[in-house]
C-alpha cells in the first residue's frame, strides 16, 4: 500500500447523499459504462426508495466516490449498487474505502444482515473473486438501431421464426403483475428456469420469495413468458429509460429465463413487439440469457434491417460473500 493512497483514504469524509449532491455524483459518472449510465434516472428515485441508502464520500468538498445498498431478502441481504468514483482518483484505494464505510456501518445497525451481493461485469479482480463467491451468470447480447429501422427487424425476426416452426407458433403471454408474482415462485420456474434459483432483473438480484416481490413491483417490469403454465421462457423487460450516450438514446433491459432457444427467441420477439409503438430516437437493448442460449440467439438476430450489435460477448456475473 503506498502512502499516497494512505493519505487519500485517510481525508474521505462520509454521509448519505442528498439531493443537492446530483450534479456532483453526474460529475464522477460522466465515463462510465460507455455511454450507458444508469445515474442520471435512478439517482433520485434512490434517495426515496424504501430500503435503499445511497452513501458518498467527499475529499476536501468535493463528491469524489459513491455506493449504494438495497435491503433484500427480507432483510438479512444487502444488494450494492451504483459504485463510481471519479476518474482521476481512480486505483487509489478509494472503492475500497468507500465499500469498507458501508460495510462498518450495516453490520453496526443492521445485525440482521447475513449476506451481500453485488452484479458485476466479466473483468473481476483476483480481490474481489477472493472475497465472493460466484452464484449465478448470464451472457448479453446488446443490439441498437434507430427506432424508425426497429419495425423492420421484428417483422425479418418474425418471420424467420415462423419459418423455423413445423406448426403455428404458440403467441406467447403477457401476464400481469399478481401472475407475473404467482409464477415466479412456484417450484418450477425457481427450480428450472431461474439461474441458480436467482432472480435478476437489470443487474439486481434476488431470491424467489414474497418479500422482494415489492421490490419488482416498484420496476413496472413487462412480464412475458411463452406458456402461462408451466413455462419454458420467461422474460423481464424494463421501462425504457434515457441514458447519455446519445442526446435522443434509449435504453432497454430484458432478463430472460430458460434455456430453450426457441422460446427464448419468441419471447424476446413479443417484448420487442410490446416495445414498439412506444419507443423513438436510438435504441439500445441489453438481453441476457442463458450463455448456451447466447450463440442461437445472436445468430437469430442477424438480420438486414440495419439493427446492430451493439457490443461484443459480455457476462453479468453475481456474486455472493456470506458474513
């Protein structure tokens, strides 16, 4: 450990963020995820979110990093989100800092506390592996278009599914939020379909049971499964939001569970098909699946309507640290 990062750590000062921190914590986000930071719409709605505490750190004033943390699991998880820490402190022991604060700090209020977890992207330091265990992995596949060329490529999408059916495909099933609840706990989408019966939903994730289903509530997810009973496929599709990369961009997140690619190829087309009176100016998607699932379905999506990928191979790991 070098004495510069000593003295770093040694003048960060803590609290929870406010409201008036916003344009600071925009400050320390400005190159993060490639244009697809999340921050600038979930920064508010986090200050009020029941069981959620957002904590920065200051160095001489100034925002320098920030962390959040969900309540989960009826409480005795804790999920952390949103790390940043501003691009020109970086690798200076900050993260670290910012993380050990939060973790002081839950077990000394919130003995309850068993466990935390985090998503991460597939580059993980060896630190962080020594500290967490992996629990569950899903493969993304990202594409963008403009919203006037999205018509086209579900309706190429549409009918090279048709064509692949020996009989008429079965449409599938938009459920509403008492079902999209009901199903997601019984034993057979947990036990089948979820990834190491974990629910994810745009790098949150979650055990099966009737206390985090307040938590999918307050999304205002679409829910789209293939079946209503017993299904192979079931997808999560998130409000499409605004993120910087472009000044019209809009970003997508669909979680789909099962690893049939047939029906994971007919759900993913029906949430497009939901999608698409409704979307305008340049469209992002994330879609994560299965990574056996993954190749089919990018070869699925080739197409000629002028809809690309918008990244290469990429994982969203979970990981697990019990305390």
């Amino acid at each position: 450990m070098c004495a510069s990062q000593q003295d770093v750590r040694d003048f960060l000062v803590y609290s929870f963020a406010e409201e008036q921190d916003f344009q600071q914590v925009l400050d320390i986000c400005r190159d993060a995820f490639d244009g697809l930071d999340y921050m600038p719409v979930t920064f508010h709605r986090w200050l009020h979110e029941a069981g959620r505490l957002v904590f920065i750190a200051r160095l001489k004033g100034r925002v320098v990093a920030m962390e959040s943390v969900l309540m989960v699991d009826g409480g005795e998880t804790v999920v952390f989100q949103g790390l940043r820490v501003a691009p020109d402190l970086r690798s200076r022991g900050i993260a670290g800092a910012i993380q050990g604060h939060i973790t002081d700090h839950l077990r000394h209020l919130y003995p309850q506390v068993s466990a935390f977890r985090m998503s991460r992207g597939d580059q993980l330091s060896p630190q962080l592996m020594a500290k967490y265990r992996l629990i569950a992995k899903e493969a993304i596949l990202s594409l963008c278009c403009e919203a006037e060329d999205l018509g086209l490529f579900v309706a190429e999408l549409r009918s090279r599914l048709s064509s692949q059916c020996d009989s008429a495909p079965r449409r599938p099933v938009t459920l509403n939020q008492q079902q999209t609840e009901t199903l997601i706990l019984t034993d057979h989408v947990v036990s089948n379909l979820l990834p190491s019966k974990t629910i994810i939903n745009n790098w949150e994730p979650l055990r099966p049971m009737e206390a985090n289903m307040e938590i999918l509530r307050r999304r205002g997810l679409t829910c789209i499964v293939d079946r209503e009973f017993e299904p192979t496929a079931i997808s999560l599709c998130t409000t499409p939001y605004a993120v910087p990369y472009r000044h019209d961009a809009l970003y997508v997140n669909i979680n789909i569970f099962g690893r049939s690619l047939a029906s994971v190829c007919a759900v993913f087309l029906a949430q497009l098909e939901a999608l698409l009176p409704s979307l305008h100016g340049y469209l992002i998607f994330y879609t994560y699946v299965d990574p056996d699932v993954w190749p089919g379905l990018h070869q699925t999506c080739r197409n000629k309507s002028n809809v690309s990928y918008f990244s290469d191979y990429c994982e969203e790991l979970v990981l697990e640290k019990i305390l």
